[in-house]
C-alpha cells in the first residue's frame, strides 16, 4: 500500500513538473484569436491569399506549443527556449543578433542559455523564413505551396511575436515570486495566459483601429528587443491585477489591461508580417 501511494505521488509530481513546462504561452485559442485580428488588419498591398489566411494562420500560430509533446524529447529540448527571455538573468547586457554569440554571452556570465531564453532569435529566425517565402511567392505567385509555406512560416513567427506581449513570458517570475523561500502567487501564469480565450475575446473587436506599420529590415531586430523590454515592464501591474483576483475573476480595469496586451502583440505581428513582405522584394536570388 505504501509502495502505491509512493508510485501515485510520483506520477503527480511528473505531471506537474510536465505542465510547468508547458505553461509558457497564451492559450491555443488565444494565439489563433490574436493572430485572425492581426491577418484582418492588414494592408490591400499584401497579397490577397494571405490577408484571407486568418483560419490558416490560427492553426499554424500552435504548432510551437504541439512542439512540446511529451514523445517529443529533441523538439522539445531544441524549441522550448524560443518562447521566453528572462531580462533578469540577461544583467543588463546588450544581446548580440546572432543566437550562438547570445549563447556564448550568457554562458559567460553563468547563465544556462535554455533557462534564459531565446524568445527575440526565434521571432527573428522566423521573420526571415517568411521573408524568403515571400521571395518565392514574387517569382511563381501562382504555386500553392509556397502560399502554404507562407503562411505557415507566418503562424509559427506569430506564436512567438504573441507570447511577447505576454508580460510574464520576460521573467524569472513568470508563475510567482519567490518570497522568504516560498512562492507567492503560484498559478498566475495561467490566469493572465487564459484571460483571452476564458472571457471570449473577439479577433474582429481586438484589431479596432488596428494598421500595420513599415519597419525596415535593418530594425526589426532594435523592434522585437524594444517590445520585449516595454512588456517587461508590465510585470508589476499582472501581480497587483492578480493579488485582487482580477485574472480570474475580471474586472473592467484588468479586460482593458489584457486587451491592451493583446494588441500590443497583433500590432507587432502585423508589423513584422509587413516589414517581410517588403524586405522580399528587394532580396537577391537566394543561391
């Protein structure tokens, strides 16, 4: 009998463990509600198969979060970085451009690189993808698998560009903090993460008033560093939303605190969108 509740507790205790892991992104729905507002607010100058992609693309934005099966283990391993950066950990330092260099630079000053994260290098990584998709696309417009290949490299970028504006996904304290050896809060990751989706947020009402912006290529980069900073500093007011119980039971200041989050995310996937389908044109060949 003792044996039984050992193997029982255990068993919970790799579950929880498990959905620790998985904790670190805006709900399924979320993403794809996120990502339908940033595809309908698109500027007439993008093609028009992708302006109508929104379905499309709120499927393609959870693959990183199927990326975390549990039978997985070198996805897993390879990709659960890309959806944080803990600034705490980063001390200050200027990251470079470059993933190995930031690899090198956090090993420098002590820190394991997957604990860190790699949030900004994915959003980047992928932006270039789509980049080079819409390269393909100029030259053979006509071809469905490019269109595809577009559009799911433009899904799996945006899961990234979403969970950024996702204030916890930018620190240590990204599900409590730790307080006199013991963690306060525990849960919070989940309440903010599954406001959108819980309390029926709308695409069509969340990309209001919404316009893409050009961002040159050469600043995409200085961008997703900037917003990664401007939502770390939302931290402090997602726990004194959450010590009032405002996650999970909302009030009208908390809708108008996450609404506003949310769009901040679609503002920067629709800019970064943008700013690819511009750079394509001026790409050279690419072998």
């Amino acid at each position: 009998m003792k044996k039984l509740l050992i193997l029982r507790l255990f068993i919970l205790l790799v579950i929880g463990a498990s959905l620790a892991n998985l904790a670190r992104a805006w709900w399924v729905n979320g993403h794809a509600t996120l990502v339908e507002a940033a595809a309908f607010a698109l500027p007439d100058d993008m093609p028009e198969f992708f302006r109508k992609g929104g379905k499309a693309l709120g499927h393609f934005v959870g693959d990183p979060d199927r990326w975390k099966n549990p039978t997985s283990k070198f996805l897993r391993a390879s990709s659960s970085a890309d959806h944080f950066l803990d600034l705490e950990d980063v001390e200050g330092k200027d990251l470079p451009s470059d993933r190995y260099q930031a690899i090198e630079l956090l090993q420098s000053i002590k820190k394991r690189p997957e604990k860190v994260g790699m949030l900004p290098y994915a959003i980047m990584e992928n932006y270039e993808r789509l980049a080079c998709a819409f390269y393909d696309y100029r030259q053979e417009p006509d071809n469905e698998a490019i269109r595809w290949k577009c559009l799911l490299y433009a899904g799996v970028m945006a899961h990234y560009t979403t969970d950024l504006s996702m204030p916890l996904h930018t620190t240590v304290n990204y599900d409590g903090m730790k307080i006199d050896g013991k963690i306060k809060q525990k849960g919070i990751h989940a309440r903010l993460d599954s406001f959108p989706e819980k309390f029926n947020f709308k695409a069509l009402d969340l990309a209001k008033g919404l316009k893409a912006n050009k961002i040159d290529s050469d600043v995409v980069w200085n961008k997703v560093i900037e917003s990664i900073r401007d939502s770390h500093r939302h931290i402090s007011t997602c726990y004194e939303f959450d010590q009032k119980n405002a996650f999970a039971q909302p009030t009208e200041e908390s809708r108008i605190f996450v609404t506003e989050r949310c769009r901040m995310g679609i503002q920067l996937t629709m800019d970064i969108w943008y700013s690819a389908w511009l750079k394509s044109a001026t790409m050279p060949k690419h072998y």
